[in-house]
C-alpha cells in the first residue's frame, strides 16, 4: 500500500484493526524498498496499524473532524474505538463530513457503522451527477 500512495494514488482503507489507534500520538515512519513479487519486510514494521498509517501518511478524517476525546466504542462487545476510515491526504482535504451513525441502524452486526461523505468536484474535478429520485427514472 506504501508503494501505490508514493505512486500517487489515493486510498480509501476502511477496516475492522481489533486494535486501539491512537491518532494524537505521533508514531516514527520508515519508508520501506517494494520490490514487486518480493515480500517486504523491515525491523521497523511492527505489523501495529500506527506503523501502516504512519508509513503511508494516511488520516483519520474522523478523528480530525471530532476532536472529542475518547472516542465512543466502536465494537458493542468492547470498550475501545477499533474501527477505523483512513485516507491518503488528496482524500483527506476532501471530506466534508464523517461520523458514525447509532448501533443497528443499517445492519444487524455488531460494530457502528462509519461513514465519510466525500466532495466529488474536489476529488475529481467536475461535479458528479445528479442521482435522480427513482420516480423520476426512465428505463
């Protein structure tokens, strides 16, 4: 994933860590050497997701948009935020909004639902189209 953001591309990583991330702590980056087909592995990389977003320079739009600390469990079963949206920081400047939305509210799992809305002009330099009520769809 290093490799693809030094390539310029953007990355939307939305996961379920099942572990804490503490985006107020600074963590040391370690630019790694990719060589395609070649496992990459350094002494640096810890495998701890602090490591993986310091190294490829992601954000965590949620917590830069809500500075409330601590964060809500994300995880019903736990005490801790262990879900977790990150973005290159093309992306980042981007999101006009994130949060996360109550217990079940979309689906029956046993994690909050994320979210970050994302402005597409920004993203992609022109606006996206208008999405239509279904009413008012021809076939």
């Amino acid at each position: 994933m290093e490799h693809l953001v030094q390539t310029n591309h953007d990355i939307i990583l939305a996961l379920d860590a099942n572990e804490p991330y503490n985006p107020d702590i600074p963590v040391q980056s370690h630019p790694l050497m990719y060589s395609p087909g070649v496992p990459t592995l350094d002494k640096h990389h810890d495998g701890k997701l602090s490591t993986l977003v310091a190294s490829c320079g992601l954000t965590d739009p949620l917590a830069r948009q809500h500075p409330e600390r601590p964060f809500p469990a994300s995880h019903f079963r736990g005490c801790n935020r262990i879900d977790y949206i990150f973005v290159t920081p093309n992306l980042g400047q981007a999101v006009v909004r994130s949060g996360c939305l109550p217990m079940y509210s979309l689906l029956q799992g046993d994690h909050l639902p994320y979210f970050i809305d994302l402005d597409a002009a920004a993203i992609f330099a022109h606006h996206s189209h208008e999405i239509h009520r279904p009413i008012g769809r021809a076939l």
